[in-house]
C-alpha cells in the first residue's frame, strides 16, 4: 500500500471507531424506550402509527408471537413484492416500459430482498422500473434491516431478563429501528452521496450519441441465456458497432444509501457500486463502505450497554475487526502481488482487472471485504477477476457465516451463538457447567445456537453437490474448471447466508438458481431468525446466575481468542475440501505457472 | 476409616481387561450402540468399508484389497475401543457391585403387628416385605430391609454397607432411627418399620447405581451430545459433498479418478469427533466411580456435575470446621485467685465429669499444672441437670462447681456467698468474645475463676478455604452458637460468612435467598430437620449415619460421614466437566492435521499440485490415508487412562485455568496427530 492507502484505511477504521459509541448507544437507548434527541419529533408519528395499526405499544409478546409476528409480517411483505414484480408492466412510473418478471425470478427476487439477500438475477437497470425499485425493493431494503435488528434486539433482552417470557413488542421494535435508526442515518447519507454526484431523479434514459462508434465482441448466448460454446469449450462472440449509448437515469441516492446501511446491497444499477452514478467518487466509497459496516459495528456497543458492561460489546467488535483487518490484508496482499503469468507479459504485477482506477486497490480490496463480512454484498469490484487466494478471501467471509460485521441484527445474532458455543466448550474447560452472561447454556440453547451456525454451512454443502451433478448449473459457468468451481460455490454460499453479492462469471437467471437459490436464502433466514427467537424465550426464562472467580470472563483477551479460533476453526473444517478444490487449486496451478 | 469397597483396582487390572474384552464385543449390538450416536455412526461407516473390501476382492472395486481390508479392520478397531473404553470403566464398578450383593443373601423377617417386642410374629422372605411392615429384629439376626427404628435400641454392624467395623448405636426417635438392609444387630432389640419395597432399598439403588444400570445422560452431556452429533452431520455432508465435486473436477481437467467410497468413508471417521464420544460414557462412569473410592455415592451423575458448578458451600460448623468438641485451654482467675487454685478446683469439678470438656479440663491441669487426682473415695458426683446446669462434686463437705456464669453466680448466692468478684464479669465477657466459651468455678460460695473452654479449627482448613475461594465459592459456616462465637471462630477459620443460632427454617431461608440471588448451593446434613435444607440444596449430601429423611432428601450419600468429602466432590464434578471439555477440543483439533493428511491424498490425481499440502511428507496416498485412520484409532485407548482419571484438577481463576487447557489440549491437539500420523506412517513404510 502506498502512504495514501494506508492514511485513507487507517483513517476509515478511526472514523469508523469514533462512530460506534454514540450510535450505539443511541440505539440503546431507542430499543430501551428512553427519550432520545428524535422522540420530540417521531414519538407523535409512532403513535399515529400505532394507533392506525391497532398496536398496543406497552403489549410485550412472548417468543412464540414475536416468531409468529415476524414471519406473518415477512410473508405479506414477500407476496406484495411477488405480485409487484408479476404485474411490473401495469404499474406505474415505468418509462423504459419495462415487462413483467418471469415468475421464478419475481420468486427469487421477492425473496432476496424480503430476507436482506439482494441477490440479483436481473441487471436493475434493465429489467426494473422505477416504481419497483422505489415502492418495492428500497421499502424492503428498510423493512428487511428492520427485521434482522428486531431479531437481534430480541435475543439481548433474552440475555438481560430473568424469569420471564415477554421479549418485547415486534412491531414496536420493527417500527423504532425504521423510524430512529434507519430513516434518518439513509436521509442524511442520501444527501452526502447527492453532494458526491449520485442521481436522484425520474427522467427517462438518456440516448447520447458516441463522438466516435465502437465495435467489440459479444459472447453469443442460447435461448436460455447460456453463453454459447465452440467444440473447444471456448465462448462464442459476434462483433457489435456500437454508435449510441443509453444512459439510466433513476432515484438512485434515495435507494443507495439504505442498500449499504442495512447490509441490503442490491444494486440500483447491474454493476452496482462499480457505477459511477452508485458510486462516484473515493470519497463516496469510504462513505458507502462506513455505512456498511455502521450498524453492525455499532450494534455491538448497543448489545455491551443493554447487558450491563459494554466491554462484553467491545469484546465482540474486536474479534470482528480482527478478521476483517486480517482478511483485508491478505487480499491486499494477493492483488498487489497480482497474477505472475501477467506480470512475466510486463504489465505491472498489481491485478486491477476488475477494478475501478478511482478507489485504487486499497479502496477496492476493503469494499470486498466489508460487504462479503457484511451481508451486504454490494459490489465495487468484480470478485471474479480477484486473485484466487484474493477471491478466496470474500469468499470465506461469506461461508464464515456473516459474522464479520454481518448483516444488520443478523450478525450480531449470528455470533453471539458462535459465542455460545465457544462458552460451552471453555466452559466444560474449566470445570462449570457453562454460562454466557449470567445465563447458563443448556441443551435448549445448543441445539438453536447449531442452528444459527450451521444452517446455511449445510445448505451449501449440500446445494454445491447437487450443482455439481446438475449439467444446467454446470453450463451456466463462464470459466469451467477449478474457477467455474469457484463461481458456483460463491453463488450458493452468498444466497445462503443472505449475501447477495455474484461472483459474477455465473449466469444466474436459469432454474436451477433461481429455484434453489430461493430456498436457500429462505432456510438462511429464517431457520437461523426462528431459532435465535427460541433461544430468546427460553434465555428469558432462566434465572441469573452472578459471575465468580470460577466464571470465565468473556470480556477479556482470552476468550476472544478463542472465539475467534471456534469462528475459523468451525469454518475451515466445513470447508476444506470445498476450497481445495477451487481456489486453493486455482491458485497453485496459477504458481505453477499452467 | 476402614474400606469395605475391595482394594482399588488398577483400571487394567487382567481380569477387569479380560471381561471388559469381552462385553466390548458384546456393546457392538446397533441396538445398544445408538445410544452413542457418533460411534454408531462409525459402525455403520465401518460396515459400507467391509463392503468396498468385498468389492476389491471380487474385482469389482479398483481399489488393492490390502487397502480396503486394513482401513475396515482400523474403522471397526475404532468403534471396539470405545466399547471397550465403556466397558472397563463399568467394569471397576461391576466388581464392586457384586461384593455388596454378596451382603444381600437371603433374610428371613419377624413380622410383628404391633410395635410391642412381646407380641407374637410369623416369619416371612425378605422380598415379601412391604412399606409400612413392622419387623422385629434380635441381637445377631440381620436386618431384611431398609426402615426406621420404631421401638428398642440396638448395636447394629452397618459394615457391608459403610465399611465402617466399629459397630453404630440404632434406636427409636431422634437422628439416630435409621437403619438399613443388610446390616445386622449385633445386641438388643429393635422393632423396625419398614420404608422401602424390596428392589428399592437403600443396597438395591447403590448395587444399581454402581452398575451403572441405573446411569442417566447428565443435561450437561446432552448438551455436548447435541454439538457432537451435529459436528458428525456436518462432517457426513462434508464427505459427501467432496464426492460431486471431485467427479465435476476430474471431467474438467480430463484425468484422475473421483474420490472413491473407502476413502470418503475413511475421512468421515478421522473428521467425525470420535475420540471424544468414544470416550464421553467412561468420563461420567469413572467419575462416580472415583467418587464412590472415596466412599461417596452419588444418587444420580447431575448431582456431581452440580457440585462442580456449586459456588456457596453450607458447612456445618461442628465436625467440618472445628474438632467438634470445645477443649479447655486455660484458667483466667478472678478476685485475687491464684491461677494454681483455680486450676485444682477446675479439677476436682471435673473429674467426674466424662463428657469431652471434662476430660479437656483434666488433661489441662495435668499439662499445663502437672496436677493429677483420682476421683476420690467418697466424693459425691453432681452430674450435670438441666435444673441447676452446674456439674462438680462434694468432697468433705466441699462443694467444687464448674457451670455457665450465671448459674454458678446464683450457685453460690444460696451458699450464702455475698461477694462475686469484680472482675469476673470482664473475664467471662473477654473469653466469650473471643468465640470460646467461659465456665464459671466456684469452691462453696468463692468463685475462683473462668476455664476457657475453645472450639478447635482443624488444622489446614483455612487454606482449604482459601482454595476455595480462589474457585470462586464461598464458604458459609452454619453453627447453632450465639453470634459472638460463632463469629470469632468464622473468623479464625476464614470463612465468608456465618448463620449464628441457624434453626432449620433459618437454614432454608439462607438457601433459597443465595439460590434467588442465582447460586448452586450445596450443603451437609444429617438431621431429620436438616431435611427440608437438603430438599432445597442443589447439592445435599447427607451422612450416611443420619436419619431415613435426611438420607432420602439428599442426592448424595457420604458412607464415611465426613462432612469434608463436600470438598472432593466438587472436584470430582469439575473433572469430568473438564475431561469432556478437554478431550472434546483436544478431538476437533486433531481434525486439521487429518485433512492435510486425506485431502492431497485423496485429490492427489486429479490435481497433482494439491501435493503440496502434503505437508507431512507422507510415503503414498494410501499410507496417508491409512496413517489417518489408524490414528484416529489408536488415539482412543491412549486416552482411556486420563478419561478414568479424569484430568487433573488444580484450583485456579477460571481465565488462567482455560489458557492452561487450551495450550495443552487445543495447541497440544493440533500438534500431536501431525506427529502421530507421520510417525504412522514412516512405520507403515517400513512393514509395506
């Protein structure tokens, strides 16, 4: 990294620190029900709210009606979104007259945004109209963040009451998190971005006459959109002139800030925040990557301060930034030493295929690794074109689980059972039966804490062999091989975990994506959601027990070292052979100079 | 403390080895095997290798039928070990078990109706007793079943069950009702109502309990059972992901062949945490068993496991902390006495005295005097009443009076003494702050002075506190004396806290107040109105010379009466928590050094850069894989001894103690099979 490289890292990591204290306090505060800065204004409209809605705001649920509440509200949600994207060519504020989805990608679509994914099988602007983007998918970018700190908010209060069922009110959560938290932080980021050069309007595209035509080579594609292929595997092209560009237009500021803020990251453009009008400027991109990485950061000191001792907060947001930093390291590292058979050509050995020039490597490297430790899965840079060791890193902070950061609620939630699990081991290690925060951990909490952790691991264990046998999702690879491999892995273990982010190299809009990808973003969800409520309610009901010199800290160094072992540890041994067999290959065959 | 257990076993003792051989091939039934899901598990992996090694002989396999016949003998070697690990830990128990049945030879009873030793009785088979049967047994006859002492006293030889030869006192009303069956009075005659049906009895449940017939999955072993069965599930998947995917890559790179069954099946076994669930049933067996060479029985494997969580210690005072009986240790004189005077007096009011102090005063005339006296011809003893509450003796028209303070001021005052020295009030009031006991002597109507009448502590147990309190317990000392005393001698002790003048319902009260404050509090008892504190206490251990209700309201039975053995039972119940926890890191870590091992091997033709990974160096794919699995083997009887064990308990703050694990276990886990399998190896090099 050169000297600006590393002042803009260190200064993004230093802002981002500053942040956390105050934001996460804040929404303490917010999920506690005490007066914030906010209440003068939005208590009134809270009320309104719920008295529109019939909601007993002082009425707490236990964890059965919070888990009925929340899944009743996602599944509304879902079919609006489904039906919106079926009836897109009737509905208004459509001027590219856009059709209708193919109802395995209204499906699939739906889905990925009802359950925070964003995984796009459509280019946005080609197949989205405005509306679509506006009233369906930046609503459920909202409404899905929303749902996901819910969750998380829920299984704290499991951790602080003692001997009750109640967990709080989820509409009352749902509404506070979209009207304190969300709204105003993506209102205030919308204009930074506005202030950047991103657009925010309703004009039609824009045709704009090229000074000079251009003419390039298209992969030609089959009926189905499979690229097609020669006898020697290699894709088929057709040379194009081009004279004309179109250029998009939309409210693109509006729908970009909340993408990043809720660990959403559906882009409103295919090449999402590799666009220049998602994402214009160096600037910008710190800012869309703070924003990434905002909630998560701070939802870690909201959790210290509701448990009573913010170091166990800490705690968490230290491991977390460990294996980001780490893994931003390592990717630096593997794309400025670049692919040597290009660098033998005399080239310059740094990799920016894929790259943007204006975020540079260091800009770039640290988008990668914050939306795939997130769920974002916004994009800057083209994972495909990463080294393989490089491409293995967002790859891992996928597959890991989305606990680096995580998604907003989801990984905060995610990784508290990974500390459960770590409790238990340790705490068998030193002879009690082990307890987390002054809750003991029982088998009721190991069997849900396993499912949060294994959930998607499984699913993509499971989806990645069936793709290999599948030849429609073998043929939808770009780059057969140890890469193809790669590809497909990615796509799975993005859906699964609610990433969204492609690899890209990958045609994603056939069935057996489509279809499979839907479910395995639903069981992502919500088997992990369902089961973290569980452990709520029977957390809430188990009495507290006060910490001894026999209790293991789990707000000091060692424990957080072995978490963070328990973390990588849990995650290479699912994983090994998988990887091998991709980028681990990929990238010897590449030192092997073939 | 004679033991009544036969002689500690070595755990491979040649016959326990031989039957323990035995039932391990007998445990391989799946009916029983799936109780242990993971190794039934591996039983199964091991019958899919007998297959492919069926197969290799028929041809029908490509793989050498060497290779495939030695990972099937290695897999099933696997699954035998942890059978055999379970069945030598039950083994030491079974052997135990049949000695105490031998003690269980058929009895006849005396049937009476009525409570009365006169009334007539008809003779019937023990197994025909029921609750609520009155039976009357005779010096020498054996008591048929478990009851309490409704009528009589008797002296009762409890040895077959406590171990203890010297013969117990038995008799109606009081703590001391209880008896039980398969003990024998030894003289007088007691009428016994009988309070457990045969096969219920106290015997019955121990012979059970140490055959492990009667064992439980202890919440806590669930719960690791839960994250054991789910690491095996993953690791299935893993294996059997790996299979589409080396078939995907083998078309792509146009050479090599898929990753075969065996070899599948043989990484699923190394990955699969097996060293740990082989061992899982032998950890909670062996720990009862190491309680019960302490001559402890747990009711049930909770209990223990409870009393390593246990973090407030109700100790009784008397016969835990202290000796149990007050001792003189030295004469204050008051009114001008001289301390000579006092000390002769003391004496002589004392040597009819038996009662433990009585005799502290007289060994402390005689050490500390160099006085020594007979009880003189003549003299007439006074013994202690609840009337005067004085004791002492009238020689030649003296009267010599030891007595609580007041009661020797009012002795003297109808002797007409008028003078009660000055300064006995500040005496008696300095000894009593000093959490000993003052009593008062008077010679006719001349109160001479006090003797200092002190609790002992037993030597060591401050430090024992001190540990303790290092663990994270605190120590609560429970004593019927007045708060004076009881918190002089909380303090010489360094307990945490005191209950002074506890009655049973206070006893309760101070339970159920650190139990709502979210401790476990364990606690020793051996009174009928312990009873109710017993019920409540997470841990109650009760002596196993206390009363039937004492004994039914605790989950754990101390056969030699020693209210210390709280102390070891924690540390029993830590080390099997620490024993699972360590064997179980100690086994996920050993799975990195298995796929450096398997997967160059495994993926070697299909892309032979992979050999890279073959860190180890190791001679072929199949020697690797071979090495890995015989490994993953081999591990499980190397561990048998510190599973029995238990691994060493030492006490300290519970941050410290996990790093100390970690770097032996975790860091120890992740080194060893690197070592062992390349060791493996090298010797496979050297037998192929």
């Amino acid at each position: 990294m050169n000297s600006y490289e590393w002042l803009q890292t260190i200064g993004f990591f230093a802002v981002l620190l500053l942040l956390v204290k105050p934001l996460g306090s804040f929404m303490a505060r917010v999920y506690q029900g005490e007066r914030t800065l906010l209440s003068p204004v939005l208590v009134p409209c809270e009320n309104v709210l719920y008295r529109i809605c019939g909601v007993n705001q002082d009425e707490e649920m236990n964890w059965k009606r919070y888990t009925i509440a929340m899944l009743l509200f996602n599944l509304i949600l879902f079919v609006a979104l489904f039906a919106m994207l079926m009836l897109q060519h009737l509905l208004p504020l459509n001027p590219q007259k856009f059709p209708a989805f193919t109802w395995q990608l209204a499906l699939n679509t739906a889905i990925s945004f009802v359950t925070n994914t964003n995984w796009q099988a459509y280019g946005g602007e080609q197949a989205a109209s405005y509306f679509t983007q506006m009233v369906g998918l930046a609503v459920h970018n909202f409404i899905s963040a929303a749902t996901g700190m819910a969750i998380a908010i829920a299984l704290i209060r499991g951790f602080v009451r003692r001997r009750t069922e109640l967990l709080g009110n989820f509409w009352v959560d749902l509404t506070r998190t979209t009207l304190y938290i969300l709204l105003p932080i993506a209102f205030i980021a919308a204009t930074l971005l506005v202030s950047q050069g991103v657009i925010q309007n309703f004009n039609a595209y824009k045709a704009i006459p090229l000074v000079q035509s251009t003419s390039y080579n298209k992969p030609r594609l089959d009926a189905k959109g499979s690229p097609l292929k020669d006898a020697a595997g290699t894709p088929l092209t057709e040379s194009v002139t081009v004279n004309a560009v179109t250029i998009p237009m939309g409210p693109v500021a509006s729908q970009e800030a909340i993408k990043e803020l809720g660990t959403n990251g559906g882009g409103f453009f295919n090449a999402n925040s590799a666009h220049p009008y998602e994402n214009p400027t160096p600037l910008s991109n710190m800012l869309e990557i703070l924003l990434i990485l905002l909630i998560p950061g701070a939802l870690t000191y909201t959790f210290g301060v509701m448990v009573g001792n913010t170091r166990q907060g800490w705690m968490l947001l230290g491991v977390m930034l460990f294996i980001l930093i780490a893994s931003f390291g390592v990717l630096q590292w593997a794309e400025s030493s670049g692919n040597p058979l290009v660098a033998k050509l005399g080239v310059g050995s740094i990799n920016m295929e894929g790259k943007d020039v204006r975020f540079g490597l260091a800009g770039s490297s640290l988008f990668a690794v914050a939306t795939t430790g997130t769920s974002c899965g916004a994009v800057n840079t083209m994972h495909d074109s990463l080294t393989p060791i490089g491409g293995l890193i967002p790859l891992s902070l996928i597959l890991l689980g989305e606990i680096i950061f995580g998604g907003v609620g989801s990984g905060l939630y995610t990784m508290l059972a990974f500390a459960i699990i770590a409790v238990f081991v340790s705490g068998l290690m030193i002879g009690r039966t082990p307890e987390y925060l002054g809750k003991k951990v029982e088998v009721r909490e190991m069997w849900m804490s396993i499912l949060v952790i294994l959930t998607a691991g499984v699913t993509v264990l499971i989806l990645s062999g069936i793709a290999m046998l599948t030849p429609q999702a073998v043929a939808s690879m770009a780059n057969p091989g140890a890469h193809g491999l790669s590809e497909v892995l990615y796509a799975l273990a993005s859906m699964a975990n609610n990433n969204g982010s492609a690899f890209a190299g990958l045609n994603a809009n056939v069935n057996f994506y489509n279809l499979f990808g839907s479910l395995a973003m639903t069981l992502g969800r919500y088997v992990p959601a369902i089961a973290v409520l569980a452990m709520a309610g029977s957390l809430a009901e188990k009495k507290y027990v006060p910490p001894s010199l026999g209790t293991l800290p789990t707000d000091k160094a060692p424990f957080a070292l072995w978490l963070t072992l328990v973390i990588l540890i849990v995650g290479a041994l699912t994983f090994f052979p998988a990887l091998a067999l991709g980028p681990i290959v990929e990238q010897l065959t590449m030192l092997g100079g073939t | 403390m004679s033991k009544h257990i036969p002689p500690p076993q070595s755990a491979f003792d040649k016959h326990l080895l031989k039957s323990a051989l035995l039932e391990s091939i007998k445990k391989l039934d799946p009916r029983t095997l799936w109780r242990n899901p993971v190794m039934f598990c591996v039983e199964i992996a091991s019958c899919i290798t007998l297959v492919t090694f069926f197969m290799s002989l028929t041809g029908a396999n490509k793989e050498p039928a060497w290779f495939t016949g030695t990972v099937t003998a290695w897999l099933w070697l696997t699954v035998i070990f942890s059978t055999f690990a379970e069945a030598l830990a039950e083994g030491r128990g079974k052997a135990r078990a049949a000695s105490l049945r031998k003690s269980r030879t058929d009895v006849t009873a005396k049937l009476v109706t009525k409570p009365e030793f006169k009334s007539a009785f008809t003779t019937v088979g023990a197994s025909q007793l029921r609750m609520g049967d009155l039976i009357l047994v005779e010096g020498g006859e054996m008591i048929a079943g478990d009851g309490d002492v409704v009528a009589g006293a008797a002296l009762v030889n409890e040895s077959a069950v406590t171990g203890e030869s010297a013969p117990v006192i038995r008799e109606s009303g009081g703590d001391r009702s209880a008896v039980t069956g398969g003990t024998t009075v030894i003289s007088g005659s007691i009428i016994v109502k009988i309070t457990a049906n045969p096969g219920e009895t106290f015997l019955d449940r121990m012979i059970g309990l140490i055959e492990g017939a009667k064992r439980r999955k202890t919440p806590n072993e669930i719960a690791l059972e839960v994250l054991l069965i789910a690491l095996t599930l993953v690791f299935m998947l893993v294996c059997a992901n790996i299979s589409p995917l080396s078939i995907y890559s083998v078309k792509m790179a146009g050479h090599g062949t898929p990753v075969s069954l065996t070899v599948l099946v043989a990484l699923f076994v190394c990955l699969a945490p097996t060293t740990i669930a082989a061992l899982l049933p032998a950890i909670g067996i062996a720990g009862m068993d190491r309680l019960f060479q302490k001559n402890v029985i747990a009711l049930s494997g909770r209990a223990i496991e409870a009393a390593g969580d246990v973090n407030v210690l109700l100790l009784d005072k008397t016969g835990t902390i202290t000796h149990g009986n007050r001792q003189a240790v030295s004469f204050v004189p008051v009114g001008g006495h001289s301390e000579q005077e006092l000390a002769e007096a003391a004496l002589m009011a004392s040597l009819a005295d038996e009662t433990p102090e009585g005799r502290s005063v007289v060994i402390l005339a005689k050490e500390k005097h160099g006085l020594t006296r007979e009880t003189p011809f003549g003299a007439e003893v006074v013994e202690f009443s609840a009337d005067t509450r004085l004791s002492g003796i009238n020689l030649e028209g003296t009267h010599y009076r030891k007595g609580a303070s007041d009661s020797t001021v009012a002795f003297v005052k109808t002797l007409g003494g008028k003078s009660i020295p000055s300064d006995l009030e500040n005496v008696v009031d300095k000894i009593a702050r000093g959490g000993a006991t003052p009593l008062v002597v008077c010679r006719d109507s001349q109160i001479l002075g006090a003797i200092n009448l002190k609790d002992i502590v037993k030597a060591g147990i401050q430090e024992r506190f001190l540990q303790l309190r290092s663990m994270g317990i605190r120590t609560v000392m429970i004593t019927g004396d007045n708060p004076l005393t009881a918190a002089a001698i909380a303090a010489e002790a360094q307990v945490d806290d005191f209950l002074a003048q506890a009655k049973p319902e206070e006893k309760l009260r101070l339970i159920r107040e650190y139990q709502e404050q979210g401790f476990m509090v364990a606690m020793t008892g051996d009174g009928t109105n312990d009873a109710p504190a017993l019920a409540q206490a997470d841990v109650a251990v009760a002596m196993n010379t206390g009363t039937q209700p004492a004994r039914e309201a605790a989950n754990i039975i101390d056969l030699d009466s020693n209210p210390t053995k709280l102390l070891d039972i924690v540390e029993v119940g830590k080390q099997i928590l620490m024993t699972r926890g360590n064997l179980t890191t100690f086994s996920i870590s050993n799975d990195i050094a298995k796929y450096f091992a398997i997967i160059p091997a495994a993926l070697l033709s299909i892309y032979p850069q992979l050999g890279v990974l073959n860190v180890m160096q190791l001679a072929s794919p199949f020697s690797a894989i071979l090495s890995a699995v015989i490994f993953n083997a081999i591990i499980i009887p190397l561990l048998v001894p510190l599973a029995l064990k238990g691994t060493r308990f030492r006490p300290m703050p519970a941050e410290r103690l996990l790093i100390h694990n970690l770097l032996i276990y975790g860091v120890g886990g992740i080194i060893a099979p690197f070592v062992g399998i390349k060791a493996i190896d090298m010797v496979i090099g050297m037998v192929v």
